[in-house]
C-alpha cells in the first residue's frame, strides 16, 4: 500500500511539459468557422447580376458579348467587351476584376433550360452579324461543395466523440456523464480543505454517545496509544435511536473533529435501476477511502440497503440492494484488508437490519442515542439559545420540564417557533410566554379563536376536558394537570396539557390510572348528560393499545401470567400466524375489556363523588376558556403525593421497551368530536 503510495506521489510530482500544447474543445468551432468562411468564398461568384432572355438577345445583336461559357450545361457565364462595359455598368470602376479564387470574374450569368434550345436562341439572336459569338461547353468543378459534403460528416462524429469523452472525464457534468459514472460512489468528502463547523460543543444532551464518538476520533488521532497493545480499532460504529434524536448531528460533529478525511452518503444512494451499480458504488467508495487513510465512511440511514435478505420472496434471486449489502459486508470484513477506515453509520430502525451486518467485526460498537432526560433538554435549550434575544425571565430549567419526550430536533423547532411568535408581536425580545405559545403551538397546532362552535357542543367539550383534568388531579400515579383549554387547535376543538413523570419503569398500578384518566372525558359526560358522544375516539384507542400492551408485552394479566408475546428483533412482523393459540385470543380480549371496564367505572365513581368540583371546575372553563393547574389546586385541595427525586444510577439500566402504547400526552376533542391525544 506504501508503495503504491509513493508512486503516485512521484507521478504527482514529476514536472510536466508545459511547452507542448494541450488541446483544446474550442478547436473544433474554430475549424469549422474556417470551413464556413472558404464556403463562402468559394461561392463568391454568385453574387453576379443575373439577366434575362431579352437582355441576353439585346447585347448579342449589339455585339457587345465578348465570349459565352456554359458552365456544367446549367448555368451560361456572358462576358463583356471592354468597351461595352461602361456602357452597361457604368458604376463599375476598372476592368477585368477576378474572383479571388478562380480566373475572370464574368459580368453576367443566365440560367438555361436545355442546351440545344439555349445554342439556337444564341445562333438566331446573332443573325447576320459578324463575327459570330459560339457557346462553349465547360466542366467546372466545385471543389469547395465536395470538401464541405465529405469532411463534414467526419468533423460531425469527432465532435460527438469529444464531446462525450469531455463528459466522462468531468465526471458526471451532465446527463451523459451521469451514464459513464454511475458506477461511481456519490459520497461527499469533507477533509482539511472543507470548513465544516458543526462541533463536539453543538452536540448537547449526548454525553454518554459523545463519549464513544469522541474515542472513536482518538482512535484515528493517536492510534498508537491503543495498538501499541496488540488491541484493533473498531471497523464500524452504528447510530441507533429514534428520530430527531441527534444522530447525523453527531456525525457532523465528528466530521468537524476528526480532522481526517469524511465521505459523507445516504444508504438510498446506493441503490439504482440498474443491475449491480450499488455494489459498484460500494466498491468504489471503499476504494476512495483506503486511498485516504486513516479515514471515516458516514452512511446515513443505512437500514435503505442493510434490511435482513431473504425476507422478500417477491423480489425474486437477484436483489439488488441484497447485492449491495453482500458486498457491503465483503469491504467491512471481507478477505482483503481495510485497516485505517471506520464506517460509521445511523438508523432508527435496528431491528430490521442484517445480523450479519451488526455481529462483532463489521459493527463493533452500537451506540444508542436516546431522547434527552431533563437535564439533557436543559443543555439542548442552552445550545439552541445562543444565537437568540432573549428576555432576563427566560428559565431554561422550565421549559426543560415543560417538554417532556420531546427530541433535540423538537427543542430546536421550539426554539424557532418562539423567535418566530415574538416577531409575529412584534416584541424586541423572546419571553417566556413565547416559549409556552411554541410548545402549544408544536403540540396542539395554531390556534383558531374563530371556529363556530354551538352553545351546546362548547358544554360538552368543557365537561370532557374538566373531566380528564380532575380525575389526573386526584389519582396518586395520573399525570398533573398544566393546562386545559377549549379554544380550538388545529383539527381539535379543546386540549389538557399534562406534566409527565420522568421515570424508566411502570408499575400495574400506574399504567391502569393513566387509563382511568383517559376514560374519564367519556365518564364525565355519562354524568353530566346521561349520554355519551363520539368524542372519546382516540381516548378508547389510547386505552385499547395500553391495555393491549399490557397483557400480551408485559405480562400484567392474571389469567395469563408472566408471558409476554412481544418480539423485540422486529422479526414478527413477516410472521404469518400469531404466536397464541385462539384460546389464549378469547382470553386476552377478556382481560382487556375487564381492565378498560374497571377502569371506567373507577373513573366514573370519582367523578360522582366530586361532582360540584367538575361542574365548577367546568363553568370556569367555559368562562376563561383556559385554567391552569393552581385553578384545580383551588378547587380540590393540593395533591398529598409527593413525587420521589430524580437520582442517576448505573446499577439500574433496563428500561421499558419501545411499544405502540400511548402513554402520557394530552386529551384534544377534534372538529369530528373525536377525541385526539397527542403524546408529549
């Protein structure tokens, strides 16, 4: 590899002729601007008055026509005599003018029909006069026309052919280039040359994902300190969280550190309509990288290329993008060697990749980006914050509280919806209620103060949110209420803003009052109207996934026990059956419609029994539209449960799943008086 080094360092530096001329495209127009001009001036002579039988007759019986040419039997050249030409032409200064390329140029041209008619009209025109002008026959060639009819096409097809040849060596100018190259990896490079000025200081909330990355860059920095050893530098390290979490930022971050060569792509990149041009690509890029060694390969959104193969029977023997991710796995830890190159990689579907793309030796290390717990918001609002005005009462630590479950790409939208509102008020700086139009406006959408409402409708609306914000208020394990409203958001027509807990674990106690609180907008109208109405159609879908969650995932049914029925390779998706019986069907059913029955009627007691604090509470509602949690404190008493203090831990790491249940979020009655809960 060292010599193959330093011989293209010899080539590189090894002086060129400058004295020899290098050719040019423009060559080619200036050849054929110089074969147009000769045209030209080959066909000089056509600009001579041409004349008509009568004047033709007149000049023979004057007997001013010195000599007739009939040229190639089409065209008759008549030439004066010397005195005859003042007399016709008397502009025409001096004699015997020549064309510049042929011999005499003739004073007049005329067009024949047929030669022997032309040689009797000659003959009858000039009878009786002596001496007698005779037509003589020449064969004049146009050497000119022939040259231009034979080189033409040939200078044509040099043309195309440089032409081509151009677009190919530019690599991939143009459409015909794209042809030529698309074997050729699309990756971009960032090194020493490119200012990149994302660094390690705009990666916030990602301290324990920045520790990996940053001795990853260390690695390729000082790789003596960990080869001196005997130990290997990892060969693949692989981004794994959910959206918006700060993966490609942590990619840029390392392009702005590392100080080495960067090729930046897309997994979609490699894959085209053409057989075996994503493997090609694959090929390539590595190839490009080990040219620039030590090094670093980003492939974003690897999970385009990196799906486990042989899942698709419809696809047929020859897939391309399996064929893109064999060869993928050949160049990562393959036969040959690939020492100094690091693949890093993101995804936010890991369990759908190859296992034998994520086993030890192609990706060693998998780092997992979560979302941001509190303080880790509160380091995002901080990054996010810099370029911003902001008001003195800005308190970073609450609206970090505020925004629980949102990713760092939400924070960063939040951020710019604040800016955004105080110059819509036109405000000099950004101030907290701002920040808290952002998040409701993120949250819930943009508000719609004049959306027609009917008298009764607001009513029920008003005891449906008074509902799910008093029964969370007095459940010990239900979320606290922050805000409800009924001004309408968006599609919806009423919303409750909840402060979620930040814990890892659920107990059955906690998940089954989060479920009565949800049913407890339905519950409410029971008691107030004695009917109910379709606005609960999102809190039932809330409470059917919950409840469904915990019979078949986490294994909080009696009847069935500790079994659970989650799968958390993501493999059960391309199962044809379920993994139960149809018994054990009838009996989870069962265990759901007990768990979602209890708890409505729990929700329904506890609404019976505060029935004047929900009216109350309601009419405060439809009179101020908007009520906070210290209304409800007036209203029922303060909360006698205290939450426990947040500590960090090493010993406990486990944490719950990522499951289709709705946790905490916030209650909104849509325009179809359906009920929508979005999750914080």
């Amino acid at each position: 590899m060292k010599e193959e080094q330093n011989d293209s360092q010899k080539k590189a530096n090894k002086p060129t002729d400058t004295n020899k001329p290098k050719f040019n495209f423009y060559w080619i127009y200036g050849v054929l601007a110089i074969v147009f001009i000769g045209l030209q001036l080959l066909n000089f002579d056509s600009a001579t008055e041409s004349i008509e039988k009568g004047k033709l007759m007149e000049l023979l019986q004057n007997q001013d026509i010195q000599k007739i040419d009939l040229v190639n039997k089409e065209i008759a050249e008549i030439f004066l005599k010397p005195e005859s030409k003042t007399k016709y032409k008397k502009d025409e200064k001096g004699n015997g003018l020549t064309s510049n390329i042929g011999g005499p140029k003739p004073d007049y041209t005329f067009q024949i029909g047929s030669i022997e008619q032309f040689e009797q009209f000659v003959q009858t025109a000039q009878e009786g006069k002596s001496p007698v002008i005779y037509v003589n026959n020449i064969n004049r060639r146009n050497w000119g026309g022939e040259i231009i009819g034979w080189i033409l096409p040939v200078l044509l097809l040099v043309g195309v052919w440089f032409f081509i040849m151009r677009m190919m060596s530019r690599g991939g100018g143009g459409p015909g280039g794209q042809i030529f190259n698309i074997g050729k990896s699309k990756a971009q490079l960032f090194d020493k040359n490119t200012n990149v000025n994302v660094t390690f200081k705009d990666v916030a909330g990602l301290e324990e994902a920045k520790v990996e990355i940053i001795e990853i860059v260390d690695f390729l920095r000082t790789p003596d300190k960990y080869t001196k050893l005997g130990g290997k530098i990892p060969k693949g390290v692989l981004l794994v969280g959910p959206p918006g979490t700060g993966k490609t930022l942590l990619a840029k971050s390392v392009a702005g550190e590392a100080h080495v060569p960067f090729f930046s792509i897309s997994g979609s990149d490699f894959v085209e309509m053409f057989v075996g041009v994503g493997a090609s690509r694959v090929r390539d890029l590595f190839k490009q990288a080990k040219e620039k060694s030590p090094c670093i390969i980003f492939i974003d959104e690897i999970d385009a290329i990196g799906r486990a193969r042989g899942k698709n029977a419809a696809t047929g023997g020859n897939d391309e993008r399996e064929n893109t991710l064999n060869q993928l796995l050949t160049e990562m830890d393959g036969f040959g060697t690939n020492s100094g190159v690091i693949v890093l990689a993101a995804t936010n579907r890991a369990d759908i990749l190859d296992r034998a793309l994520m086993r030890a030796g192609r990706f060693d290390r998998q780092i997992y980006v979560e979302l941001p717990d509190l303080e880790g918001r509160k380091e995002i609002f901080e990054v996010h914050m810099r370029p911003l005005k902001l008001d003195p009462g800005v308190d970073k630590e609450f609206l970090a509280k505020q925004t629980p479950g949102f990713s760092g790409a939400d924070i960063a939208n939040v951020c710019n919806e604040a800016a955004l509102i105080a110059a819509r008020h036109g405000g000099e700086s950004i101030t907290k209620q701002d920040f808290m139009d952002a998040i409701d406006r993120i949250v819930g959408g943009l508000e719609k103060k004049n959306k027609i409402i009917s008298v009764s409708e607001k009513k029920v609306i008003a005891f449906h949110e008074a509902g799910h914000a008093a029964v969370s208020w007095l459940l010990e394990h239900a979320h606290p209420l922050v805000k409800v409203t009924i001004i309408p958001r968006g599609k919806s027509l009423g919303a409750a803003w909840y402060l979620p807990e930040e814990r890892q674990l659920s107990t059955y106690e906690q998940m089954m009052d989060e479920i009565t609180a949800t049913l407890a907008g339905r519950a409410a109208e029971q008691i107030i109207f004695g009917k109910i109405s379709t606005g609960a159609l999102n809190d039932l879908e809330k409470v059917t996934k919950q409840a469904y969650a915990m019979v078949t995932y986490y294994g909080l049914s009696k009847k069935l026990g500790n079994v659970s029925f989650y799968d958390s390779t993501g493999q059960q998706e391309y199962a044809f059956n379920k993994p139960f019986s149809e018994k054990t069907n009838v009996i989870i059913d069962e265990e759901i419609s007990q768990m979602i029955e209890g708890a409505y009627q729990k929700a329904l007691k506890i609404l019976s029994e505060h029935k004047e604090g929900l009216e109350t509470l309601a009419s405060q509602l439809l009179e101020k539209e908007v009520i906070f949690g210290e209304d409800l404190e007036k209203i029922f008493g303060k909360r006698p449960w205290k939450k426990e203090e947040l500590t960090a831990t090493k010993s406990l790491n486990t944490t719950v799943p990522a499951l289709p249940v709705v946790e905490e979020g916030k209650d909104i009655i849509d325009d179809n008086n359906t009920s929508t809960t979005l999750s914080n």
